[in-house]
C-alpha cells in the first residue's frame, strides 16, 4: 500500500514539474504583444474579440483580412533553399501555422495534404510554416514533417517571425492570401477537408467581388 501511495506521489509531483517547464518554455517563447492577445483569446473563451472583423481593404500590411500580408524569406525545412511569400503571386496561398506538439495541427494536416493532391490543378497550394520557436527542438519537427510525409513546402521560422507578424495566438492557424499578396481569410483553430475546401471556395468569391 506504501508502495503504491509512493508511487501516486511520484507520478503526481512528475506531471506538476511537467507543466510548468511546459508553461515556462511556451510562455517565454511568446512576445509580450502575443501573450497579452493569448491570454485575452482565453479570457473570452476561446473567441478572438478580432475574429469577427470584415473584409476592409488596404496597402497597409497586417494579418486581418483585407490587408497586404506581411512579406517573409524563411529557411525550407530540408536546407533547399529559402521560402518567400512572394515566390507564391499570381496563387492564392493557404498559409498554415503548426506545430509538432500541437494535438489538432497533428489531424489537420492530413486535410491540407489531401486538399494539396485534389487541387493542384487549381492556382492554389499550400504553405505550411513551423513554429520552430515554440518547438522543444528542431529534430521534433523534422520528424513530424517526415512521419506526414508532408508533400507541400514547409518553412522554418527560426527566429519567431511569422509569430509575431502574423500574431500566432494559438495553433493551428491558417490564412488565405490572394494572388496579389492580400491576406482574404484569417482562420484559427482545427479544419477538416470540408471547412479547407469551404474555405478556399469563400476565398475566391470575397477576391472576385474585392
């Protein structure tokens, strides 16, 4: 019976030390502006009080829907080269923010390889980016990557680009950028094949009637 009370003990005081190494990384991988939009996406249960914005357009760049999206040159994944948003104009390009440790990036992305195959004779691909800052090391998204056999491009952004110009408050997170570099649809949270294809299809009728 001491046995068994010793060992619950363990396990427990093992889990608490868990968390809070997690909770530490994760948090000190946020910029302060993040963390603030994080915990207010908490605060309103999951909802971001900007979700819910309108199309507007504008030269201004930005990730909301209706601004220019923030331009980027990042590391591929398998050292061939670098990724930049604008090697993509003239597609719409559906930009996928994950993470290796992420439970609903890991069901997503055999949606988006799916849609990859399905679509690729349409003018429309898929870019993932990995969060290499939030990750516990680049091998773990590496391994994922390949687990996947993930065919589109993959950037790595190393120095938490992307989280902050594009305001990653949780994964994954998706953005629909049209084929004049502006950013139609911003998307948090998991999509399955049908809400990926309903989102590419709304995303051609806003920029047809833009």
């Amino acid at each position: 019976m001491k046995n068994k009370r010793s060992i619950i003990i363990t396990l427990a005081a093992l889990i608490i030390t868990s968390y809070v190494i997690y909770d530490h990384f994760f948090t000190s991988t946020v910029s302060d502006g993040n963390q603030q939009r994080l915990e207010e996406y908490l605060a309103n249960d999951g909802l971001d009080p900007r979700e819910k914005e309108e199309y507007i357009e504008s030269d201004e760049y930005g990730a909301y829907p209706g601004r220019m999206a923030p331009p980027f040159s990042l590391p591929s994944w398998d050292d061939t080269g670098d990724i930049q948003l604008s090697d993509y104009l003239g597609n719409f390009v559906i930009v996928n923010a994950w993470a290796s440790w992420c439970g609903p990036c890991r069901d997503e992305i055999p949606y988006l390889i799916d849609f990859h195959e399905n679509y690729s004779d349409e003018n429309v691909v898929v870019l993932g980016v990995n969060m290499t800052t939030t990750e516990a090391s680049e091998s773990r998204a590496i391994t994922f990557i390949n687990e996947f056999n993930i065919p589109y491009d993959i950037a790595m952004d190393f120095d938490g680009l992307m989280l902050q110009e594009y305001e990653i408050i949780s994964m994954p997170m998706t953005f629909v950028v049209d084929p004049e570099g502006r950013i139609v649809i911003r998307k948090l949270g998991y999509m399955d094949y049908d809400m990926i294809v309903e989102m590419y299809k709304e995303a051609i009728e806003i920029y047809r009637e833009a």
